[in-house]
C-alpha cells in the first residue's frame, strides 16, 4: 500500500566475465497471490560503472512514471569462486590446514563479519523430469546463499547431467539456508522448474 517503497535490501552478484554487461531491473506490484502488474523495468551498463566506489543512482522506469533509487559498488570477488572438480579450492592439504588455522579458536575474534566459508561440489543430477517434448531437458542447477546466487552451466538433452563444479560462498549469517534449485533451460523463455532442495547451514 504504498506508492514510495524502502526496501533497504542488499544483493549480491558475482560477475567472472570480461564481456559486456547489464544489470536488468523489474518492478512488481502485487495485489493478491495471484496477480501480478509490471510496473516499470530500467537498465544498468555495469562496465560503465566506476570501480571500487559506491555509485548512487537514481534511474527512472521505462514507460512507465517512477523512478528506482540505488546504491551499486562494483567490487573485486573475494571469497567467492567457481572451479571444475579437478582443481577443487580445498584438495590441497596445506591450503586446508591453512584455512583451519584462520578461522581456529584464538583467531575468531580478529573479524567478526568473517564468519566462514560454504563450498558445494555440485556432482550430477539423476532421473529428472522430462521438459522438453523429445522427452530430454536441458538442465543446469542454481545454488542460493542468502542473497549470493551462483550457477551450473548447461548440460543439454540429458536427464542425468554431471556438472562437477565446485562452488564457495562465504557465510554472512550461520543461520541461511542453501537453497538448490534445477531449471530446464528454455531458449528465451524462462526456466522450467525440475525441482529444489534446502539445505539449513546448521544441519551441515
């Protein structure tokens, strides 16, 4: 019920690409559980952006009146990566014993925000549902920490695709839920859902 909205949420991407770039923007208005109105969209060139600095910017909806206000800092990642099985960021023994170290009892109060890190070897899916009408799909899987969003690559016409990657989250709050989610890509449209998993950060 309002026209002038604060919502004061942060979110997170990680960009691992040197190509072009933009930050695509929707907004919705809800009137029950059921129906939905778009009520503007606007767009943001994230290689035009300066690095390392808090950008404000107060872009305005595309045919439609209003206008978004936001903060963007395009950063360096740190703590986040993504890898082939093969060259796993924790196989190594000494970088494991390393990270034991770090985060040991005497150093847990040097960085409070530093909580941890999370990393999840996506292996492979088996027996999905078929999507497509040759009765294969074309999954790839996403993984949702808080609001940190990584994903798979694309495994064409298999219902028992292998991914192998590894990815690393850090931790913001112990309490999160990972959440596991697989899609079937659908050209331009958008995904089919296969099916999703929650995983609390506790119970690990």
């Amino acid at each position: 019920k309002s026209a002038n909205p604060q919502w004061r949420e942060q979110f997170d991407f990680h960009y691992f690409s040197d190509r072009k770039d933009m930050l695509d923007i929707e907004v919705w208005r809800k009137d029950n559980k059921k129906h939905e109105e778009l009520l503007g969209t606007c767009q943001v060139d994230i290689t035009a952006l300066p690095m390392k600095q808090t950008n404000r910017l107060e872009l305005p909806l595309e045919k439609h009146p209003g206008s978004l206000l936001m903060l963007i800092a395009v950063a360096p990642c740190t703590g986040v990566s993504i890898s082939d099985l093969c060259v796993c960021p924790l196989g190594d023994p000494s970088e494991r014993q390393q990270i034991s170290q770090h985060y040991c009892i005497k150093n847990s109060f040097r960085n409070i925000k530093d909580i941890g890190f999370l990393q999840v070897k996506v292996l492979k899916a088996v027996d999905l549902l078929a999507a497509d009408f040759s009765g294969k799909s074309d999954p790839f899987c996403v993984l949702e920490l808080g609001n940190d969003m990584l994903q798979t690559h694309t495994v064409y016409k298999n219902l028992n695709p292998e991914w192998n990657k590894v990815f690393t989250f850090p931790i913001k709050d112990i309490h999160d839920v990972l959440e596991v989610t697989v899609f079937d890509e659908d050209g331009d449209k958008p995904p089919d859902f296969l099916g999703k998993v929650a995983i609390p950060l506790l119970s690990v």
